[in-house]
C-alpha cells in the first residue's frame, strides 16, 4: 500500500514520525472561537475570493493560541494573529 493510502485510511489520527521530532507540532480540532475571528475580519478587511483561505488559517491559529508561521507576508494584516513571516 503506498504512503498516502495510509494516510488517507487513518485521517486524523495518523502520527508521523517527524511529528515525534518535533514536540511542538501537533493536530488541533477547530477552535471554537474560530467563528468570532472570521466574524471580526470579514467586516474590517477586505478579503476576497482568494483570501478567505489566508483569513481562515489566520483564524484557526489566533483562535487556538498559535503562531502561523509562513512564507506568504500577506498574514501580517490580521490584527491579533502571532504570525513569523519567513524570507525564502
């Protein structure tokens, strides 16, 4: 069976070793908060069609406490999101 067969059986369950590696790595349930931050940001900036998957990731991990981390600098528009904008 190949590698992403595996994955797909065992969905969010599945526990890579890399994970294992890196201890501050995990799976999340959506935050309930979720809903409040995409609320917020939807009336006070202007996103579009192609944004709402930033505004949605920015959302899960400002509602969970987390930081995003990412190439993509376009993050640093949301307004309480912990975001580490990487250089390529």
């Amino acid at each position: 069976m190949a590698c992403y067969e595996q994955i797909y059986r065992a969905g969010p369950t599945i526990r890579s070793p890399l994970f294992e590696l890196a201890p501050r790595v995990r799976f999340l349930d959506e935050p309930l908060a979720l809903d409040e931050f995409l609320a917020r940001w939807s009336s006070e900036l202007d996103i579009r069609a192609a944004g709402w998957t930033d505004a949605y990731l920015a959302a899960f991990a400002a509602a969970s406490g987390c930081r995003l981390v990412a190439f993509d600098g376009d993050f640093a528009c949301y307004p309480a999101l912990e975001f580490l904008h990487l250089k390529a």
